[in-house]
C-alpha cells in the first residue's frame, strides 16, 4: 500500500447548491471529478483544525443512499481520506446510510462530522444523477461558510492525494484498515432505530398493529426501505408487505424517488381505492422527506407540520411541549398560528435544512419543517422521513382518529391554508435569471396596488439574518404579499441538474370552516392567475403550464 499524488485540474461549477453538490451522474463518472471535491473537503476540514496531522484524532461518518456508483464513490472516499492521515471511518454496512441515519450516527457517536453520497429525491442510475454532501459535528448540514470554503478549493486544486490500497469489503461488519485508518462497517440502521425507540412509545404503537391497524409505506426502492422493514415490520411487527418498493436498488427502479402526489402517483391511487389502508406514506431516496396520506385523503407538507406542532404533546419526547418551531420561507404560515397558540417562537428561514441547524443547536426550537415533504425534529439536525411517519402514527394512536379527521380539526381551530407549488423544470439558466430579475422589478411596481379584492402590500426579495451567529443570506426567493395574508413566492432550485427549475408557491387563508373544502387548484386560481399576468410565466419560461404541481 502506498500513499500517491495524482495531479489534478479544477472542474467548473463545483459549487454546492441547497443541499450538497449535485449533479448528473455522467458528471461524476469523469476520472478525477469525486476525487477534487472530497480532497478540497478535506484540505478545508484540516485547515480548520489546529495543527498539521489534525485529522489524524479524527472520525469522520460516510454512507449514501444506495444510488448507482454508491459504492464505486465509497471506496474512492475511503482511499482519499486515508491518504490525507484521516484517523477513522464509520462506515454504514454496504456503503447504505439515509440522511437522518448518517446524522443520528454523528450525533450519537459524537464524531467530527459526515458524508453523505446522496442526491435526495432525484432520479438515480447512469442516466441519473448523484451527490456528496458534507454533514459538521452537530450531524447537519455544513454552513454555507463551509461549502463555500470547499468550493474556492476545488478551483485552485492541483493535487489529489489517494491511498492504491484494495477495496475495502463493505458488506462485512467490523474493522477493517485502510493504511493506518481504521474503518469501521457498522450496522445502518441500528444507531437510528435505537433513537426512535426513545422518541416514541413503541409499545403502543405495536398495539396499533396488534389491533389490525393498516397501514403502507412506500420506500421507493431507496435506502429507505431497509429503516423502514426493520422498524415497521421488526419492531413494531406490522404485517410483511407493509413496506412496499423495500429493496434499495440502484437506479431505484426507475422510479422518481420524489413522494410528491406526481412522483409517487402508485400509492395516492392505492390509498383512494377499494383495499385503502389506514394510513399511507413515502419516502424519497435519502429518507429525509415523507408524504403523509389518509384514505383517500393528502395531506400537504405544510399542514402536516402545522398538526404536528399541535399535537406534539402527543408524543412522549414531546411531552413537556415544544421550544419553538421553525418553518422555511416558503413553507405555508399555518405552523404560524398554532405557534402563536401554544405561545412559542416561530422562526422562517431560507430554504435548506442547514438554516435550521442553529436555530436547533441553540434550543430555539424543537421542531422544523419545509412545504418540500420535509419535517424533522431535535433528534437529529436533518429532515426525517421515518420520523414523520411514526409522529403521524402516534397522533392516530393516540387520538383515535383517521390522518383525515386531524386534519379537517385543525382546519376548523386554525383555519385552512390552501397551498400549493408549480414546478417550471428545465428553464434555460440565462432566461431563469432574466426571469427573477423581471419578477423583482414587477413586484417592486406593482406594490400598493388593488388586485380584485386584495392589496400588494409588500413585495421583497426575501433576506435572512440568522438570530444565532448573525450570519446573513440575501436573495433568497421573491415574495408577493397581499393584505388577506395570501402569498406567491418565486425561487429558483438549488438541487436542480439540468437548466434551471423556477418554483411558483401559492398560499391563500381561509378561516370559514364552510369554504374549507374546495379543491385546492381552484381556490388558488385567483393567484395563480395573477402570477402568469403579472409574471408573464409563459412567455418567459416558453412552457404553457408547470411541469409539476405538487
Ligand atoms: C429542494 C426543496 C428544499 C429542500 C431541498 C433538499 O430544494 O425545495 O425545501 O430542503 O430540496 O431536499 P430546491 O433548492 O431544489 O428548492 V432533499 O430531500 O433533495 O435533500
Ligand atoms: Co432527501
């Protein structure tokens, strides 16, 4: 085994986005692209560190979500890290770790930090694409200060440092070396099945089951299924077949590993059908993102935080009440209003589940949550998918009610917030930009003006200075704000690979229980009208309609 230098080149636009670098997996398969980015990581990461052998003392967590070159990128990871004098990897069995594991294992082994091979809810497979994210000490994703730092790296890279040592044989639990770094294959799921157990009351939850409770979760073929088998099924002994699409493959089947209603249009048409369990749910393909469904029934991301936030206390880790709760700018306000029930804080951040980070680590808020499908707690400092299943399943459990009786009483306490977002996929990048600029410029016009029976009272480009440590980021979506409260938000993707994706978010409240059902395309109709008007989305993006609408 020896230690070599391997000259190397920067490659353009390794700049993280939302959530980790993310491009198309052809992207990566280029020789040298992986190897740039996790050696900049790793300078960055010593640099920060007093010393010259610092990351000698050091343990770093790695697995990914299974995705095609997984395993390729596992071994490429492990060669660089042992050649740069890395003192230990915890590494999950077969190279597999969801999101909220890798961070459950940071957090409970208390280890310097993480990686993570994801790209999350997008395709994966050749034609597919593939991600590294870097996750800090406190098991979240690493503040934009950091990424930034590895990014200004990976322009000026000249050298790739890397082990020629063999593979290492990762479907075997236990130690193994990689020249003087030792790596440990753990078990994936263990370390994260043991935190849910203290976070919920499994016993009653297996009485549910016990007691024919009914239920699917739909794993998608992703890393997800192998948590959610042996929670489910193993602990909480719900009938085989509980967990449907269990098996992580490669390229996830095929399937878009988004649970969205478009994504994940499979179970929506099972939970409407004749043999509709209780309860349905699904994952996306790191497992950080749930959608939660009723027979027959959706619920949307950002009424599920908003019911959550009520009925915490439902929930034995949550059972003193909560410390605040946090939402992403573009996230629904319906958590507004039960936060100013309960009387805590209600913090609204950019999009991205670092932001929430400080919020958490300063014990300004116990639960977070996105309009994206995501919802997570301080148990971890990612978003988590399971997570949010077992809550909805304990609100059932507890109250004795379906997942669409929660919701329509919460509607009639707090009012309804219809919601919606229209996804713009593949917009030239230069018509995107053209396009936000128009935005702004429109927005800033029309403010003051009469829309029908509403005011543009404000119109911004929304700016976020973290209560913690000050830090600040601009420019994070164009917001419309009518004097009823009702919203339309604009932002371009940060997880996108391909052109660029223009998000449209409608929000409109209603507190008349009796205007509480309508479907929600028609509620909003006023305001998405307004959007292509005032927008010109069409003749701007060149598309007729969104190309998704969640
Ligand atoms: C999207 C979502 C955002 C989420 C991010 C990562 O980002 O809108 O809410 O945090 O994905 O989720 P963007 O920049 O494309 O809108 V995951 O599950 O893909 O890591
Ligand atoms: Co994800």
């Amino acid at each position: 085994m020896t230690i070599q230098s391997i000259a190397t080149q920067p490659f353009d636009g390794q700049r993280p986005g939302t959530s980790g670098l993310r491009k198309k997996t052809s992207v990566f398969l280029q020789p040298m692209y992986l190897e740039n980015f996790v050696q900049a990581l790793l300078d960055v990461l010593n640099d920060s560190l007093a010393g010259g052998q610092a990351l000698l003392g050091k343990t770093l967590v790695l697995g990914g979500d299974g995705r095609y070159h997984n395993s390729v990128a596992v071994q490429t990871i492990l060669k660089i890290a042992a050649a740069n004098g890395l003192g230990r990897i915890l590494l999950g069995q077969d190279g597999l770790l969801s999101t909220p594991a890798a961070s459950a294992v940071i957090r409970s082994r208390n280890v310097f930090g993480g990686i993570v091979l994801s790209a999350s809810h997008n395709p994966g497979g050749v034609e597919g694409d593939f991600g590294i994210k870097y996750n800090a000490g406190n098991g979240g994703p690493a503040p934009e200060s950091l990424t930034e730092a590895v990014y200004v790296r990976t322009q000026a890279i000249t050298q790739v440092r890397i082990s020629d040592a063999p593979d290492v044989p990762i479907d075997q639990l236990g130690i193994h070396w990689v020249e003087r770094m030792r790596v440990e294959v753990i078990d994936s799921v263990a370390d994260y099945a043991a935190l849910m157990r203290s976070l919920f009351d499994f016993g009653m939850l297996r009485g549910m089951f016990a007691h024919g409770f009914s239920m699917r979760l739909d794993a998608m073929n992703a890393v997800g299924g192998i948590y959610a088998k042996a929670i489910l099924e193993g602990e909480l002994e719900a009938p085989h077949g509980t967990v449907v699409n269990a098996v992580p493959l490669e390229d996830f089947g095929g399937l878009h590993p988004d649970p969205n209603p478009v994504y994940a249009a499979d179970l929506v048409a099972h939970m409407a059908g004749p043999n509709a369990p209780d309860f349905g749910a699904a994952l996306d393909g790191d497992a950080d993102r749930n959608m939660i469904l009723g027979r027959n029934f959706l619920v949307t991301p950002s009424d599920s935080l908003a019911v959550l936030t009520a009925q915490a206390r439902c929930i034995p880790a949550y059972h003193d009440g909560l410390r605040g709760v946090a939402r992403s700018m573009p996230t629904s306000t319906a958590v507004d209003r039960v936060a100013k029930a309960l009387g805590i804080d209600c913090y609204e951040t950019p999009t991205g589940w670092k932001f929430f980070g400080n919020l958490l680590d300063a014990d300004k808020v116990t639960i977070c949550g996105e309009e994206s499908y995501g919802a997570g707690s301080s148990h971890v400092r990612e978003k988590d998918g399971l997570w949010a299943v077992l809550c909805w399943l304990s609100l059932q459990g507890v109250t004795g009610s379906s997942v669409e009786t929660l919701v329509r009483e919460h509607w009639k306490t707090y009012g309804r917030n219809y919601y919606s977002r229209h996804d713009y996929e593949g917009i030239p990048t230069d018509a995107a930009r053209a396009l936000m600029v128009a935005l702004e410029e429109q927005g800033a016009a029309q403010q003051g003006k009469q829309f029908g029976p509403r005011v543009l009272t404000q119109a911004d480009n929304f700016a976020y200075t973290d209560p913690v440590d000050g830090s600040r980021a601009a420019g994070q979506g164009i917001r419309w704000i009518f004097d009823d409260g009702s919203r339309i938000v604009f932002r371009l993707s940060g997880t996108g690979t391909q052109g660029a994706t223009l998000r449209v978010y409608f929000e409109h409240y209603e507190a008349d229980p009796l205007r509480q059902n309508e479907p929600t395309q028609q509620a909003l109709a006023d305001w998405i009208d307004l959007a292509q008007s005032l927008g010109q989305l069409r003749e701007r993006t060149g598309m007729d309609a969104p190309t998704v609408v969640t």
